[in-house]
C-alpha cells in the first residue's frame, strides 16, 4: 500500500460514517497527526497499514478525533486530552472570549479560579492572554488534574491546583476571595442521556457531563453561594450553560446579582451567563 493508497482507503472507509468532506478532513488528521504525513499523493510505501486500520475502526465506532489524535485545539493552542476530560468545545472558547472581552484594558492581577478544570483550557489560555491574572485550577478527578498539569507545563503557564469536590461546602474556608469565578460544570441531568451523540456519550466522562441525583442545576446554585463568600467587589462570575434550563439558571443568580446577562452562542443557543452586582439576598 502507498501513502496514497492509503489515504485513499481511509477516505472511502469513512464515507458510510462522514460526508465526504468530513472524511477527507479526517483522513488528512489522521495521516498528518499521527503518521506524520503531510502529502497525500506519494506514492512510496506506506507500512502502518494495521494500525491504519485500527484507527479506522476505532472512527466508525464513533470515537472522538481528538482522542484518537490525543489533542485538541483551543482558542489556537494545542491541549492533549484523554478519555478523563472532555473535549474543549467551541461554545466554551466564546465563554473565554467573553472574559477577555470585558478585560481587555486590564494590565493587572486578578484572581481567577477555574471550577472544575478538566483540560485546563479556560484557566490556561486566561493566563496565556492575560499574563497578570493568577489563576486558580480545582478539579475533583486526579485523572483530569493530571491533563491540566500536563497542559500548564507544555503551555509554560503558572498555575495554582486545588483537587477537590466542589460540592462539599466544608472546603470553601479554605479558599479565599477572586474576582472572576468561571466554570463549565455538569449540567445534564441523568434523564437526558438519550438526547446525547454516541460519539459524546460513549467517550467522554460521564462525571464531566452528567449531575448524579436530582438536581440537574446543582453546580450553580453552589457557585452562586460560593460567590457571596468568595467574590470580589466589582468581580463577574461566568458559567457555561445548558440551553434548556435557561430561565432556572438565571433565576439562581438573580437571587445573589443585580445584574445577569445571557449570550447567545454563534448556533444562536443560549448558552452562556454572566453574573455581576452581587445584591446579597439569599438563593
């Protein structure tokens, strides 16, 4: 098999499960990213046919690129991630964005703590764009602290690492004040898993997506009482949301803020709040 042969193999493999665009793409991915080939139309000997093969079949089972390849793009920078974190998604690099947006003329420290980091790539690219701001990275799983390290040190970004349950309210004294609380939390409940891709569901941590129990808002309403505490004069808590529990959300942070804000993502779902006047009433 040539390398172009087995471009070509890999292309029409995929085409019962991509469009044809979609499964060129991949293929190229593929052949670049892990066969370190960068032209298709060689025609010297190929050799990785079964592990060409593997992969292909790993890909019709509906696995993930980005684990296959082992990294992911976000906001330009390269982040490894692995089945114990999720996929950095578009939605969240507008989430970052937003933040950035509204400190854009700012040159000095700001405490920002990351809720629930997973790759780390809303705390890592705040410190890469913002070189000022210390931030602060918790994390529940060591297995998704261990990606955030991973990432801090091959971004060459300071971070400080806090590995513990958020929900557990007993630990909030430990934590001091920020003036930017952001976090991407678990919001789908249990009950909505057959609203999920395969790809998604069978893949990504279960943990990182789904609110074990009842409350498929819990996340918040612990950051809302987490930000009474540990919130900054003049700070903004920003959070990740799931589009059909808007008015909820926003209901628990208008019980702590005078002002909350929704945005639209560029799929025109809203899906991201911010929070900003902390008002003290209580949830």
């Amino acid at each position: 098999m040539t390398i172009k042969s087995a471009f070509d193999y890999t292309v029409y493999s995929l085409l019962g499960d991509y469009d044809r665009k979609e499964a060129t793409n991949i293929s190229r991915l593929i052949l670049k990213e892990i066969f370190k080939v960068s032209n298709f139309d060689r025609t010297d000997e190929f050799g990785e046919e079964e592990e060409l093969k593997a992969i292909i079949k790993r890909l019709k089972r509906s696995e993930p690129i980005d684990y296959i390849i082992g990294h992911s793009n976000f906001f330009g920078y390269e982040f490894m991630v692995n089945k114990h974190v999720l996929i950095p998604r578009p939605e969240t690099e507008e989430l970052v964005n937003w933040i950035l947006e509204d400190n854009k003329n700012q040159y000095k420290q700001k405490d920002v703590i990351d809720i629930g980091s997973g790759s780390g790539c809303i705390g890592i690219t705040l410190k890469k764009k913002k070189p000022p701001f210390r931030v602060f990275a918790l994390e529940e799983s060591m297995d998704a602290m261990n990606c955030t390290r991973i990432n801090a040190k091959r971004l060459r970004t300071n971070l400080e690492f806090f590995r513990t349950d958020f929900l557990d309210r007993s630990i909030w004294k430990a934590f001091g004040a920020f003036d930017i609380i952001v976090s991407n939390p678990p919001y789908i409940s249990m009950s909505e898993k057959n609203k999920m891709s395969e790809n998604t569901l069978g893949y990504e941590p279960e943990k990182a997506l789904f609110t074990h129990g009842n409350d498929p808002l819990v996340f918040y309403r612990h950051i809302s009482r987490f930000a009474e505490d540990h919130l900054n004069v003049g700070g903004a808590v920003y959070v990740e949301m799931n589009e059909f529990r808007v008015k909820e959300t926003r209901k628990i942070f208008e019980s702590i803020f005078d002002q909350v804000e929704i945005r639209r993502d560029m799929q025109g779902k809203e899906r991201m709040l911010r929070a900003l006047g902390m008002n003290k009433k209580s949830t």
